[in-house]
C-alpha cells in the first residue's frame, strides 16, 4: 500500500500486488534448431526465460 501522493492525503492510498507465475518444460531431445529458437524469444518486460541443459548419462 502507498500513498497516491507525497502530500497530505494519507486517505487517499493504492494497493499492488505481486504475482509469480512459473512453468516448468521438459524438452527430451531438443535440437539446436530449438535450444537457438528459445534463446531469441522476444518476450515483454518482466518476464524472463531460464534454459538448463542436462547432459545424457
């Protein structure tokens, strides 16, 4: 909660809220096709891709 102005009006407020939305995706043989295609997403602000890879045993 802030206050809407830095004056006197402290009646006068608005409350944000922040949200955490994830996804999880397993891709099991991926490609360098994909592994290119996802590191060049053109995604808006506040979202943010995190890539992994795992080597086969």
């Amino acid at each position: 909660t802030v206050n809407r102005s830095p004056h006197v009006d402290k009646k006068s407020r608005e409350q944000f809220e922040m949200r955490t939305h994830k996804r999880l995706l397993d891709i099991l043989s991926p490609t360098q096709e994909t592994v290119d295609a996802l590191m060049k997403l053109d995604l808006p602000a506040g979202v943010d891709v995190e890539i992994k890879a795992f080597g086969k045993k």
